[in-house]
C-alpha cells in the first residue's frame, strides 16, 4: 500500500494505529473525501485567480514575483507540517491550497505573457487527464498491483531527486537543458512527456489509497489529509503540462 506521492507514502497501511487510531469524529467516507477535494480546489483556483488578476503586461510580473515565491515557500512548509501532522489536515491543507494558489497564479500569469493561451490548454488537459485516470481505474483497466505501485514510486523519488539535485547545481550556475521551457528539442520534450506520464500514473495510486483509508474505516480527518494529497500531483501535473506545452510552442 505504497504511493508514488510522497503526501500519501505508506499513509494507510498502519489506519488501526498512531495518528490513525482516532475515529471519535466518525470516518473517511467517499463523498467526504470528494467534497473536502472540491474545496481545496477552489481556495487554490480563488488565490491563484488573485494572483493572476495582478498582472496585466510584463512589466507588472515582478510585482507578483514576492507573491509567487512566498506561496510556493509556504506551501513546501506547509505540505511538510501536514505529512508528519496528519491531524492538523483540517487547518494545514486549506492552508497549503491558498498558499499553491499564490504560486499557481502567478506562475501561470508568466507563462502566459510568454505563450499566449497555454494556461487554459495545461487546465484543460490537466482535468482531462484527472478524468481518464479515474475512469481507467474505475473500470480498472489499470490493475494497481504491489509491482505496479513500487514501479512509479520509484520512477517519482528519480524525478524529485533530478529536480532537487538541477536546484542545488543551479547555485552554482549549471541547470539542466531538459527543464528549460523553451528548450524544443525532442528530448527535452520526450522528458516532459515522461515526467506528465509518471504524474498520471501517480493519480492512479492515489485513487487506490483513498479507497483503502474509506475501506480500512480511516478517521475523519483524512477526508482533508487525501484531498490535499490529491491537490499535490494535480499542482504537479499542472505545472510539467505547462512546461510540456511551453516547449512544444517553442518548436513553432
């Protein structure tokens, strides 16, 4: 019971004990777990929406740019409090969404000076992909098994640990070609779609673990705690579909 998403991990494999032992305010059920999703998602579409209304030409993006940064700060703090602190979901993770939506807006409100309608293609593809992922493991066509789930954890800790060292090597003025929005190469553009795909796959499993927390009678408040986990691969699917898309115009 493992998961690519290092917000859900091992979340429920011990849901008889620890942070998981209490259930005196009732337990994880499906629709609970939908409508805490639904929630977040709007505090980070109503943060991200203030973000994004700041910025009306590009002389104006370095006034969000404090914004931007502060939100995707806040939001690593955030996202670490509410992995070790389960039961602090219920604050943390609306939290973590406003903070995201700081981020995501001011993010998007850069990408789209640079290529003009690529925000609403990555939002579209982004819940298209949301949407076939569930479908595909509703019907399951994908079989979540234990090979399955060990196989994208692994391949998702190989992409956060390529990231964390690019970030690192960056102080020292080297970055990797692959993740520069407007490198249009074939293997950048491959990467992206590799890194899109493990993303997807991420989903999968993280629709298989909520299933289990609502099975295995998890408490309440993992109704927030798997909401903000969903919101975490969908902030990163989001934001390697803008890169994807970003380097695909570049081509043109």
């Amino acid at each position: 019971m493992r998961s690519g998403n290092p917000a859900l991990g091992d979340t429920f494999l011990d849901v008889g004990s620890g942070q998981l032992s209490d259930r005196s305010q009732g337990v994880m059920t499906m629709d609970g777990t939908v409508n805490k999703t639904a929630i977040l998602l709007a505090l980070t579409v109503m943060m991200a929406g203030f973000t994004w209304s700041m910025v009306d030409g590009p002389e104006t993006v370095a006034r969000v740019m404090p914004l931007t940064i502060g939100g995707a700060i806040a939001g690593l703090v955030l996202a670490l409090i509410t992995v070790f602190k389960k039961t602090w979901a219920p604050v943390t993770a609306p939290l973590y969404a406003l903070a995201e939506g700081l981020f995501i807006g001011g993010i998007s409100a850069w990408f789209e000076l640079r290529f003009p309608g690529i925000v609403m293609q990555a939002v579209g593809l982004t819940f298209g992909v949301f949407a076939a992922m569930l479908a595909l493991y509703r019907s399951r066509v994908i079989k979540v098994t234990e090979k399955f789930k060990m196989g994208v954890a692994a391949a998702t800790l190989g992409i956060f640990a390529f990231y964390l060292i690019n970030f690192v090597a960056s102080f020292f003025g080297w970055s990797s070609s692959l993740l520069d929005s407007t490198n249009g190469s074939m293997m950048s553009i491959g990467f992206s779609l590799i890194v899109v795909g493990i993303a997807a796959l991420n989903l999968v499993l993280d629709f298989d673990l909520v299933e289990e927390g609502v099975n295995g009678g998890a408490p309440k408040f993992m109704e927030w705690y798997a909401g903000f986990a969903l919101l975490v691969t969908l902030v990163w699917l989001y934001i390697e579909m803008l890169r994807l898309l970003a380097k695909l115009q570049s081509r043109e």
